[in-house]
C-alpha cells in the first residue's frame, strides 16, 4: 500500500485526484471535509459524520481508502493545518469555539493540558531509542562547544538547554539571531564543536540552514523533531522524534523539555566520572613516580 500523505496538502492534492473514483458517499464526505477543515480539526468522529449527513463508519472508509489506518491519522493532518496556518492564538481560539460551538473554562483547559501531558510524558521514555541517547551523549562530551539552535516557538527548548548545559559546565552557545547575525553566528562554530537543533512543524527555515550549514562542514548534528520526514532529520546525526501535547489545535512543548533536561544532566554525569578517573590516573602516576 502506497504511503499515505504526510501534510493536508498532501491529502488536498490526493482527494482531488481520486475523487471522480469515490463512491457518492465517499465523495460527499471528501467534499465537507475539504470544504469544513476547521471542523474536521476539532470535532468528534461523530460529530463530524453528523455535519456531514453521513455514518461514523463511511468516514472511516475514507480514510482507509486514502491510505491511513484510521481516521484519527488522517484527522491529525487538519490538525496540523490549523496550527501551522492560523498562528494567532486568537485566530485559534476562534476556531475552536467555531468548530465545537464550546467556550472550555480555566479549569477545564487545565485539566485538559494536564491530562495531555502527562500521556506524552508516560510514552517518551519509551518512544527514546537508548543508543541515540547514548550517541548523542557521545557527541556532547567530544565536542568543544555546543551551539544550540531554536527558532520561534521551539527556542524556549533551545534556551532552556543552553542553560542547563552551562549549568553542568559545558559550554553552550544559543543561536539566537540577535540583531540579525544567524550568518555570524553560525560562523562561529568550530571544527570541534557540535550543534544541537530544535524545530517542529511549520520548520523553520533558519533551523534547516544551521543543519545544512553545519553538514557541509562536516560538524556532528542532532536533531530534536517531530517526524522522521522532517527536513532537519536527513542532516541528523542523531534525531530524536518526540511527540507533543495537543489540546485544542494548541501544541505543548513538556516532552521536548523533558528530554533537553535529561540528556543536560546526564552529559553532566558523564563528565563528572570523567574527571574522577583523570583525578584517580593522575593520583595512580604520581605514587608510582
């Protein structure tokens, strides 16, 4: 079975180009969902079926018959849609209240959040290959400095590592583009340095030139993400792909906090022991001398 697509315009071009071969109810259905995105966001299967004067289970067809599992994966990509296209929080507040005709409480929406992080939080320790831990580690410890790159909403993440690493006494360089300097200081990364970048989707396009940059120079990379198809992932040494909370079309960010804290406090392990055992050689030489 062909992949299926991996954006909603992705899924645009693909209805457009199989829908003469849809049933009348299939077709019915590709037609609301294109013509109601927000909607198809944000609202429950059966809601959905019901705007669209069909059964739960012919939106499901759809999606089969588009290629995905289910209709919760294809759902994702209109999720996706919306936060990618209406970066206003007020554009999408709107369009929550729009889609599920609800004005969620303070209460409510924190519970929600909650919830929604604490799923992501129980999933990510085993969603971490160890070995890319380890290799990531590996990379940290060798490299002279880490330059560390996050643009828009992933540069809390970024900020947030570069602090912790100074914390464990590696030195860290946050790319930050003051003053319109990301060329300066992507310059500024030496031949045993290394560079650690975060960028979800929509990426952005000064987080996939560091990658590229640093590629070309044949500096070590890893990447924090949210796919494997994502175009920082290919100049990767180590990508790490981590899954957010999403509540309301609103992404959080607590998983890729979580794992910036554990691997700043776990290179700060690995150097410790290493200046132990220099500490314990050094001490070894000197009474044998």
């Amino acid at each position: 079975m062909p992949q299926p697509p991996q954006s909603y315009r992705e899924l645009e071009t693909l209805i457009t180009a199989e829908y003469a071969t849809l049933s009348k109810r299939l077709q019915q259905t590709a037609r609301f969902m294109l013509d109601h995105p927000q909607e198809v966001a944000l609202a429950t299967v059966a809601k959905i079926a019901e705007q669209a004067d069909v059964t739960p289970s012919t939106l499901i067809r759809l999606a089969n018959s588009l290629g995905f599992k289910g209709f919760s994966e294809m759902q994702q990509l209109f999720r996706s849609r919306l936060v990618d296209e209406l970066p206003n929080y007020t554009e999408r507040i709107r369009a929550v209240r729009s889609a599920t005709g609800e004005t969620p409480d303070s209460t409510q929406l924190l519970w929600e959040f909650a919830d929604a992080n604490r799923a992501v939080l129980e999933q990510l320790p085993s969603r971490i290959d160890p070995e890319s831990l380890e290799k990531a580690l590996d990379i940290f410890e060798k490299a002279n400095a880490i330059h560390v790159m996050g643009a828009r909403r992933s540069f809390m993440v970024a900020s947030y590592m570069t602090y912790a690493l100074a914390h464990v006494d590696k030195p860290a360089l946050l790319v930050n583009g003051l003053g319109g300097m990301y060329g300066e200081q992507l310059r500024a990364m030496g031949q045993n340095d290394a560079l650690l970048t975060i960028s979800f989707s929509p990426y952005a396009e000064e987080s996939q030139k560091a990658c590229e940059d640093a590629h070309q120079r044949g500096l070590p990379i890893v990447v924090i993400t949210d796919s494997n198809l994502s175009p920082l992932a290919r100049f990767a040494d180590v990508a790490f792909v981590v899954n957010e909370a999403e509540v309301k079309s609103f992404r959080s960010l607590t998983a890729s906090l979580c794992l910036t804290q554990a691997l700043a406090i776990a290179l700060g392990v690995r150097q410790d022991k290493s200046r132990e055992k220099a500490q314990e050689t050094a001490l070894s030489r000197k009474r044998k001398s």
